[in-house]
C-alpha cells in the first residue's frame, strides 16, 4: 500500500506542476494515474477527485472522450459510498459527450446511470437520464433503442404518476412515428389501457410478456412491481415508492 500512496503522491506533484506550467496533457495523464493509484488503495474519495481533475485537465486539450471516461472511473470508484456523487458523475460525463454531438457512442452509460439510479431509488434521477438519452437515440436513428427506452420511461412513470405516463405516451408518438406501431409501443399502450380499466389480469400478461424481458433488469424490477389501483393483492415494490 505504501508504494500506491508513493506513487499518488509522485503524480499528484507533477500533475500540479504541469497544470501550473500550462501543460493540460502531462496534468490530465498524472492527475488520472493518481486515481488509478487511490483506487489501489481503496481510497474512493481521493480517487474520485483525482479522476475528475484529471478530466478537467483532458477538456482543455480537446480529448473529450478521454475526459468523459475519467469521470466514468470517478462514478466507479466512489458508488459504493456514495450513491448521488456516482451518478453525478455520470451525468458529467454524458454531458460531454453530449455537448460534443457524441451522445450516440455512450450508450452504455446511459444505461449504467440509469440501473444505478433505479436500484439506488433514485426515480427522478432516472427520469430524466431517459428523457436526455431519448432524443439521442431518436437524432441517431437508433430507434429500437429509442422505443426500449419510451417503454422504460412509461413503466416508470406509471409507478409514480400513472397521468404523467399517459401524456408521455401522446408526447413519444409525435417524437417517433414507428413508436405506436413498435413491439414497445403496443406494450406501452396496452399497459396504460391496463391501468386505466383496473385490468389486473391483463397487466400481469404484460409484465410476463418478452417485450418486457428484453429491458433493462431495473427496468424489469419496476414492471414486475407494477399494480393497478384497488387490486387487493399488494404487490412488493422492493424499495420503490
């Protein structure tokens, strides 16, 4: 361990001394092997702020993706003590990638914000990570992705606000016109007319349906906890309000 502590040192000296010498290239590389030195050392916190220096430092020298991924390393290093600094994370690397029209190549980071968020009970969180990975989708003509993740959208949004997911829905269907007549899009309209008629039978074929196993495994967990109004068997929501 003394030898990590060593090194993070070394690197955070000389990481410091290019930024001082406005070399960002040399500051971001030593800023990022100083994280990868505290991550060595279970020593999350310092790991999470040497990595964001370190993509601080990449912005300036115009290596996005690089930047993005040091905050990604961040979200990684600290989310198993901190939940809301990882996710934040990530969303600071989506907005780069964002920002630099590259949002189509971060795919798997949406999704991995998104899981943490759900697992974490972090609703709202994921919202809105789906509403911005959307259009992204849309805009890269990756449609079946785009309906996956409306239907994720509308899954959630009926656990927490059934009105919401139905304007939702009528928002989607001028956002992609393929949505309605989609495997997801038949499978967000029956589960909304499910709701709305009360029909627990007709929603647990729905939840067992392979559109809804072909989501996101949190994205499953919700839809499994789905439950219409005045059911009497109470469904386990397993932690989502």
């Amino acid at each position: 361990m003394r030898s990590y502590d060593l090194s993070r040192t070394c690197s955070i000296n000389a990481a410091d001394a290019f930024s001082h010498a406005n070399l960002p290239s040399e500051a971001a590389k030593c800023y990022e092997s100083a994280g990868q030195s505290a991550t060595q050392m279970k020593d999350v916190n310092s790991a999470f702020d040497d990595y964001n220096k370190a993509s601080k430092e990449y912005i300036k020298t115009g290596l996005h993706d690089r930047a993005a991924e040091c905050l990604e390393k961040a979200a990684k290093a600290i989310f198993e003590e901190d939940k809301l600094k990882a996710i934040e994370a990530y969303e600071g690397a989506l907005d780069i990638h964002e920002s630099n029209d590259r949002g189509k190549f971060a795919t798997d980071t949406y999704r991995r914000s998104i899981q943490l968020a759900l697992k974490n009970d972090m609703i709202e969180k994921a919202i809105k990570i789906l509403e911005r990975h959307i259009p992204v989708c849309i805009s890269g003509n990756d449609f079946k992705l785009a309906h996956k993740q409306m239907l994720s959208l509308i899954i959630i949004l009926l656990k927490i606000d059934p009105v919401h997911a139905s304007k939702k829905f009528t928002e989607f269907q001028g956002q992609s016109d393929s949505f309605f007549t989609s495997d997801e899009g038949c499978k967000a309209n029956e589960l909304l007319d499910a709701f709305e008629k009360r029909d627990s039978e007709a929603l647990e074929a729905i939840k067992n349906s392979s559109t809804i196993s072909f989501l996101d495994n949190e994205i499953i967990r919700v839809a499994k906890s789905l439950a219409v109004a005045g059911e009497d068997k109470k469904e386990e929501s397993n932690g989502l309000l």
